[in-house]
C-alpha cells in the first residue's frame, strides 16, 4: 500500500460488482475516500462495510447513471459528504451483444443510456469539482477515467452497438483530455479484454451461449487486472499523464 491517495476523494461507478468493485478496494487501499455508486445498494452496503473495517470512509450512492438528475444529486453528495472530488471511474457499463439483425432495440437504448449518456452525465457533473481539486490539491491534478474495452478498438461481428459506445467514449475521452489538460485534470482511458465479471451474464439467452463458447479454454483476466491498471493511472506524479492503457488477457487475439 502507498498511500499517495490520502487525503483525496474517489468516485467510482458501478462499484457493485466486476471491476469497479475491485477498483474502488484498490483505490481505498491506494490511501483514497471512497465514494462508491451503483443501482444494487445492498451490494454497495456490504463492500462499504468491508471498507470502513479497514478504515476508508465510504459513502454510498444508490443511482441510475442514466438518470441526469440522479448523478447530479449523487455527485452533490460526494462534494457536501466528503468535502471534494480528485478521482473519478466511469466503469459502469452493460453489455448485450449478438448480430444486428436479431437484436431487441430495448438492449442498444440500454447501451445508449448507460455506456455512452450515463458517462457524459457523471462527467460533466463531476467536472467543476475535479477543476478545483486539482487547483487546490496538495498533489494539484485529478483525474477522470473511462473503461472502455478491446471493442472500443477493433469491432467485432455480433458487438455493434457495444463497440459503437465504446468507440464513442474513446473519441469523447481524447477530446476532453485535450479541453482539461491545460488545468491539470487528467483525462484516461482503460480498455479490457475479456474479464472475468458479471457483464455477459445479463445478456439474452442464446448469446449468451455463444459467448461462453467463443471464450471456452482461454484464461480470463480478473477485475483487480484492471483496478491495477486504474491504480497506476492515477496514482502517477502530476508530470506524467498515462492517457491510455490496452490490457488483453494473454489468450486474446482479438
Ligand atoms: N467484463 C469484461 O470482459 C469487460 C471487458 C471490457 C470492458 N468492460 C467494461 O467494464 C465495465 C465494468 O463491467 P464488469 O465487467 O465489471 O461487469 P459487471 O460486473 O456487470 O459490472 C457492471 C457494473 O455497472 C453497474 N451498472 C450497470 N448499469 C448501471 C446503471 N444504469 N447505473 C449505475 N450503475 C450501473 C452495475 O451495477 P448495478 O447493476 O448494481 O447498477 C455493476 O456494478 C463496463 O463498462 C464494461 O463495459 C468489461
């Protein structure tokens, strides 16, 4: 543990389970208070008890991402609760894949609402507070970072509008890195392979299917693979802005 969070204040999305989860452990054991949010508040509730027992003031957020109004409030309550904002993790996301042509509408508005429209409502809520954190800071700067995935790079046949989001919020990223970096507001993007998480399994049956098959034999990466890979982000010296970093499980072609 290094500890060269302590005294700033992280905010990660999705911490209910997967990478966020692990994520908001790593940054709460890189010194950081933890602001943690999600839709499943028991799950929050049981990881902010485990946090506090180790000493890291937690707080809960029980939100929708998709819900402007909802963020709002959430990322209000972290600046009134915790006093400021260095950190945020956009890692709240859903997956629903399969070809095009067979594909409910309901599942690219959900993909839409949370992967694409869920990061520009955190982010822009989040971005007056990250400003000053960076200005007043003993460390002066702060960061924002998005997981994206492998499918935000290369798109595959049966992720089309997965890819699309994904793709969307790599060119948001590069372009708000550009905007922010004149006052020290670090702008990152983390893109996974395939990891070893909840997210196919909210997918439709059949899908479902086939993604276990494509994955048969190949040896997943697990969430704290990418939590590292958050942790040493924003855990650099304010001279260095790691600005992307590609983590393929060491099976992965694609
Ligand atoms: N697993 C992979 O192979 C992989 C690969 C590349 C990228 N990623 C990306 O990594 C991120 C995390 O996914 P994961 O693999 O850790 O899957 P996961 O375990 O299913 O976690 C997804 C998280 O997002 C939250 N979430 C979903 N919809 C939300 C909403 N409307 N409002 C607030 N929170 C919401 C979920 O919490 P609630 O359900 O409690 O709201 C959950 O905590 C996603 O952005 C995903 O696209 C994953």
């Amino acid at each position: 543990m290094t500890e060269s969070l302590k005294g700033t204040v992280a905010l990660v999305t999705g911490a209910s389970s997967g990478i966020g989860e692990a994520t908001a452990r790593t940054l709460a054991g890189d010194g950081a208070t933890i602001a943690v949010l999600a839709r499943r508040g028991d799950r929050l509730r049981a990881l902010a008890d485990d946090l506090r027992s180790e000493g890291t003031t937690t707080l809960v957020l029980e939100a929708d991402i998709a819900d402007p109004q909802q963020v709002q409030a959430a990322v209000g309550r972290v600046v009134a609760e915790l006093g400021r904002l260095d950190t945020v993790v956009n890692n709240a996301g859903v997956s629903f894949t399969g070809p095009v042509a067979e594909a409910p509408p309901q599942e690219w508005d959900r993909m839409l609402a949370v992967n694409v429209a869920g990061v520009l409502h955190v982010t822009r809520a989040a971005l007056p507070h990250l400003v000053s954190a960076a200005q007043d800071s003993p460390r002066r700067v702060a960061d924002v970072v998005t997981i994206s995935s492998t499918a935000g790079r290369v798109a595959r046949a049966g992720q089309a509008v997965y890819s699309l989001t994904k793709s969307g919020v790599n060119a948001f990223c590069e372009s708000l890195r550009q905007e922010l970096q004149p006052k020290r507001v670090r702008v990152g993007v983390v893109e996974p392979g395939t990891v070893n998480t909840e997210l196919s399994s909210h997918m439709r049956e059949g899908v479902r299917e086939t993604v276990a098959k494509q994955l048969e034999g190949m040896e997943l990466l697990r969430p704290q693979d990418i939590a590292d890979a958050v942790s040493y982000m924003v855990t650099r010296d304010r001279r260095v802005a790691v600005n992307e970093m590609l983590v393929r499980s060491g099976d992965q072609t694609w």
